[in-house]
C-alpha cells in the first residue's frame, strides 16, 4: 500500500525512465536530503560527526567505487586501499605545493590522479579475471603502500613519514586543518559524496553501465555484439579509482587530518569490501547501506556490552568484530548474494501488493 503505483501515470520515456519513478521514492530522498543538510548539521554532536557520519559518507563513497568495479562491471579488486593511498598523497602534494588551489579542485585532481593508476593496473584485466585478477590488484595494494612509504618526496620529507592536512578555506569557512570545524568538515564531505553518488548512478543507467553489466554477465557475448572490451574494462578501472581517490583525499583531509602509509594497508581494502558484499554488488544505494552497517558495529560492539553491565576488553571486542563481519559475509553469499539492499526491493515489492498475496 505504502508503494503503490495506482495514478502515477508516466506521459512520456523521461518519466518512465527517472531516477525515481515513485513519488514514495522521491518523498523518502527529499526527507533524507533535508535530514543531511539541515537537521544533522544542527543537531549531531562533534562527536558524531567525526567518529560516526564522516566516515560513514567517505566508506560509502570508496564503496561506490569499488562497486562500479566489482559489482557492475565483474572485475574484482582488492587494491582499494592503494587507490584511495594515491588520492590522499596526491592531494597532500598539491594543496602543499599549491596553496592557493580550490579545495573541490584538490580533490577532484586527485581522483584523475588515482584514475590514471588505476588504469595502469587494470591493463591486466585484458588477459586475465577472476583470482588472478584479485591477485594482481593485490600487487598494486602492495606496491603503492611501499612506494609511499619508501619514497620520501611524497610526504615532503617529514623524518616522522606523516602526511597532515593544512587548513584551508572555501567560502570563508575552513575547511581542512586542525582549527576546521566537524560541522564545516562534515558539509564539504556530504557535498562532495551527494554528487558524485548522482554521477554513479547515472553512469550506470548510460550506455557506460550497460556495457559494463554486459562485460560482468558474459564478456565474449558483449564483444559480439560490439562492445569493446578494452574500453569498458580499463573506463570501469579509471572511473571506479576515481571514486576511490576523492574517497582517499577526503579520508586524509576531512577525516583523520593526519595520517601514516599504514592508514591505507590491505584491511581498507578488506574493509571496503566487506561493505560491498553486506550492502549489495550492482546497487549505489547498497554501498551506503553497506558503509553504514560496517560503520555501526564496531560502535554497537564497543556499547552494547557496557548497556547490559558488561566491560569487555578492547582485543575480545575486536575478535567479536571480525568474527560477526566472516559470518555475515558467509551467510550473504550464501543465501542473498544482493546483500542488504536486495532485502529492501524484496520489501518494496512487497509493500506494493500487500494485503494480498505475494
């Protein structure tokens, strides 16, 4: 009842083929959009902001990323960390050796930046996919964690081998650096992840997603009828290194504010895996949920038991957090695959025929 479509009638193909077809759906993104740019500005804690809902958007979007990848296009991936690594250093490089530069250009340049590499790692994917594709983006994860850290010229020869965002401002806030606000962080963060989700979503609604779903779902059929491998595979590397680059620069800049290599090791790219098989391979909106359900445990792990009279120690919680995170990813694969968000179709489907039967 809560999604039926009776009166919503569609005149024309851009109706039919919107966004959001339902009027429940566009009510629902208009209430979310109100909610992040109004409400949680106002009322969320410094707190909040910073342990709970900043990293939850820069997850979301290096998830995104990834599923652009993994998810549309079939290509696995396990160098996300390194990536988003080549987006921090990259926009550490530039906003020290050009201050004067517009921080959305800083992070946008460090996404093409991260484009690029991924475009040299992802030459492979032309000969090989599978276990020895994830094998050889497990190189890159590597070979980018070493070369930031071996090579001193990438964080400005600091003896401490730290890279630390400098203060910056856009529209007389400041917006990076230790004196910017979680409110002024937070808004730069959101501004940055709202877009580049509308991006994502429209790429895969194009001809560019379509020819990725044909690539993932049986490449030698798409190269019959026309699509040309090399583009879709190397455009889904570049565009998928992009998201996790601007995801990287945001880790460091609007984030952490300082941070060592060590910050972008293979558990990131574990990480933001995790969040693309819970919240849902080929769905942008199953990266957020995947980002928030991999955001919110560690914190419900570390004060549910405190909430039942418990003090567990810091190491059990975190043998808790992995083993929750294996069973979870056991029992996705194994019996929805689609992850979380497909539940949420499969409830929406639901809504619309309810009370009667399915």
């Amino acid at each position: 009842m809560l999604y039926r479509e009776s009166g919503q009638y569609k005149t024309s193909y851009t109706d039919d083929q919107a966004i959001f077809p339902l009027k429940q759906d566009r009510w629902l993104m208009a209430i979310a959009l109100v909610i992040a740019f109004v409400v949680i500005p106002l009322t969320s804690s410094e707190y909040m902001l910073e342990a709970v809902i900043i990293p939850f958007l820069i997850f979301a979007l290096a998830a995104i990323g990834l599923n652009l990848l993994a998810g549309y296009c079939g290509q696995i991936s396990l160098g996300t960390g390194g990536f988003m690594a080549v987006g921090g250093y990259t926009a550490y490089k530039l906003t020290t050796s050009l201050p004067d530069m517009n921080m959305i250009i800083v992070f946008l340049l460090s996404g093409v930046a991260a484009a690029f590499v991924g475009i040299m790692f992802g030459i492979p994917s032309l000969r090989i996919k599978g276990f020895y594709l994830a094998v050889a983006t497990l190189a890159a994860q590597f070979f980018l964690q070493w070369l930031f850290n071996k090579v001193e010229w990438f964080y400005n020869y600091n003896p401490s081998g730290t890279i630390t965002a400098p203060p910056r401002e856009m529209f007389g806030f400041v917006v990076t650096g230790p004196h910017a606000t979680a409110e002024a962080r937070y808004m730069i963060t959101l501004v940055v992840v709202a877009v580049l989700a509308l991006v994502a979503k429209n790429l895969t609604r194009g001809h560019i997603g379509r020819s990725w779903m044909a690539i993932r779902d049986m490449d030698i059929a798409a190269e019959i009828i026309g699509i040309r491998p090399l583009h879709a595979k190397l455009s889904a590397f570049a565009i998928s290194s992009f998201y996790c680059g601007v995801a990287g620069s945001l880790f460091v800049f609007t984030w952490l504010g300082s941070v060592e290599t060590e910050a972008f090791n293979i558990n990131l790219s574990f990480q933001v895996l995790f969040m693309v098989i819970i919240g849902g391979l080929g769905s942008i909106l199953g990266s957020f949920i995947g980002a928030a359900f991999i955001t919110a445990v560690p914190i419900l792990l570390t004060n549910a038991p405190q909430f039942f009279g418990f003090n567990l120690p810091i190491d059990l919680q975190k043998h808790f957090e992995v083993m929750i995170f294996g069973v979870l990813i056991i029992f996705f694969v194994i019996v929805e695959p689609h992850g979380l968000a497909r539940l949420w179709q499969i409830t929406k489907e639901k809504l619309r025929l309810w009370p009667f039967p399915y």
